[in-house]
C-alpha cells in the first residue's frame, strides 16, 4: 500500500550529541491505524515522531512510506503539536490559509477561505475565530484550529505529539471526541500516530498500542484492541477486560524504570 510506514532497524542519536536515543525500532503501521505511543518522559517520543515527519533523519536504518525513504517534512504528513504550532503572528484563519495554500496552490483564494471556514466549523468553531490571534483564543480553541489546519490539509498520515496535553479534562475529553469522530468519518481512513502518556487516552483512541522502554529506547510492548472492541468513555473503567489491559500498560511503562532505578 502506498500509505503504509515500514521502519527497519531503525536507530537514532542527535547530532551534537552521541547518546543514543533509539534502537532496533522495528515497527510496520498499515494505511488506516490508529496508533498510540506510551512512554516514560525523555523516552524519545517526540523523536521519533519528529523522525516519522521527516524533521529529524535516522542514525541506522529506514523508514519506508509505500516504497520510498522518507525525506524532509511533506503535506502527505500532517503534524499536530502540543504548542498547538499556530504562528502567533497570523489570525487563526490566516494560520488554516497558509496550510491550504500549500495544498493548493492553484485554488482561488475566496474558495480557499470558503473551505477554511468550513474546517473551522467541522471542529465546533464560529466564523469570528477566523478573524483572531491566537493569544486572543483559549487553549482548547487554538487546539481545535491545529485539528482544523491538520485536517484541512487533509493528509493521509496524521502525527500529534500530546496534542491535548495542556488542555482540562472536559476539553481534552470533547477533542478526543472530535478526533475519533473525524478520523472515523473519513472513508478512506488517515494514519494516526499519536504521542501520549497517558495511559486511558491511548485506550480510548488507538487500534494499536506500542510502549518505548527507558532511552536508548526500543519497542518493549504493543497490544491491539480489535474495532468492534472499542471501549466508550463509559465502559472504561468498569470494564474488566479494559482494566486489566489499562494495569498491564502502566505495568510496562514503569517496568523498565524500575529495572533501571534498581540496577
Ligand atoms: N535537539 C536535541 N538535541 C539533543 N538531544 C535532544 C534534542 N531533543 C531531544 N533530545 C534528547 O532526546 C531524548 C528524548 O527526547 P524526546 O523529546 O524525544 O522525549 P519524549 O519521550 O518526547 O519526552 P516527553 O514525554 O517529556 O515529551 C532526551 O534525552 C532529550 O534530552
Ligand atoms: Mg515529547
């Protein structure tokens, strides 16, 4: 498939420094997924999503997308961070334009905007918002227009790195509402990969769940939850099935911290 993400023996240092942050990542992610990523802080998370949108190139080893090595960042790899990634400078509808220009740099710009408002309203937003800054809009606001801006662009592969991170509980929850709505409306489905660390979040959203040991970190967990098994909101804490697997990925999370602290 052209949308698949094949990552082979993939290791990863920054330049400036030799420690090693990642190795022997093996990880294949069908066109369609909707992964979470579980881990320790540090564990190098972000990397490697930075590594997935072409910010960053790996040490050893490939990523494949289809057939080809990913290289440098592309519009078929939206990103959604937890800064939101809006420029402070630009209302919240000129930030949406400069991300549907790039996708379509032959559209009228009256269609454009036409199309701008409407992302910003398939995310709950009024007209007004288009017109503001984004100090002048909550945080859950500002996150709703990366969705937008992410959405708008309409890309096949979907990387958010602790999107709703700094949002309260009853945001975070409607924009993980919003998220599973839109992903799950699309018919050809996007790929997401979705950086959190927060154990029910990555319950609630993915279809797949991969856990990063302690840096140099490698793949030390993964589970699948079957489509038809999607647990509510409601279930997720009654559920017994869900607790268990809820008590296992906080085990595996915290397993490798322990070995570490005790060694
Ligand atoms: N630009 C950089 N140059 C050198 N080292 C870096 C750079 N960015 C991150 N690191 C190091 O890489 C390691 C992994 O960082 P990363 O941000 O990927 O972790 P993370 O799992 O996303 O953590 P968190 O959950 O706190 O966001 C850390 O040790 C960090 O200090
Ligand atoms: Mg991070």
């Amino acid at each position: 498939m052209m949308h698949d993400l094949k990552i082979k023996d993939l290791s990863f240092s920054y330049k400036n420094d030799s420690k090693l942050i990642l190795k022997d990542i093996n990880l294949d992610i069908k066109a369609g997924e909707f992964v979470c990523l579980l881990g320790q802080s540090g564990c190098g998370k972000s990397t490697f999503l930075r590594l997935l949108a072409g910010l960053e190139t790996s040490t050893t080893g490939t990523i494949l997308l289809g057939d080809e090595p990913i290289k440098g960042a592309s519009l078929s790899r939206g990103i959604v961070f937890q800064d939101y990634g809006l420029f402070p400078w630009m209302t919240a509808g000129e930030n949406i334009m400069l991300a549907l220009k790039q996708k379509f740099p032959n559209q009228d710009k009256k269609k454009l905007k036409c199309l701008a408002l409407n992302t910003l309203k398939s995310v709950g937003l009024d007209e007004s918002v288009y017109r503001k800054l984004p100090k002048e809009l909550s945080g859950g606001m500002k996150q709703r227009c990366a969705i937008a801006q992410a959405f708008g662009i309409d890309p096949p592969i979907l990387l958010m790195d602790e999107p709703f991170g700094a949002l309260d509980a009853v945001t975070r929850a409607r924009l993980q509402d919003l998220l599973l709505k839109l992903w799950s409306q699309d018919s050809q489905k996007k790929t997401v990969f979705f950086v959190t660390h927060d154990v029910d979040e990555a319950l609630l959203l993915a279809n797949r769940i991969i856990v990063f040991g302690q840096s140099p970190s490698s793949i030390i967990y993964e589970c699948s939850i079957s489509p038809d098994k999607r647990f509510t909101r409601e279930a997720q804490f009654e559920n017994p099935e869900i607790m268990e697997l809820r008590n296992n990925l906080i085990f595996q999370i915290n397993r490798d911290v322990t070995s570490r602290i005790s060694n």
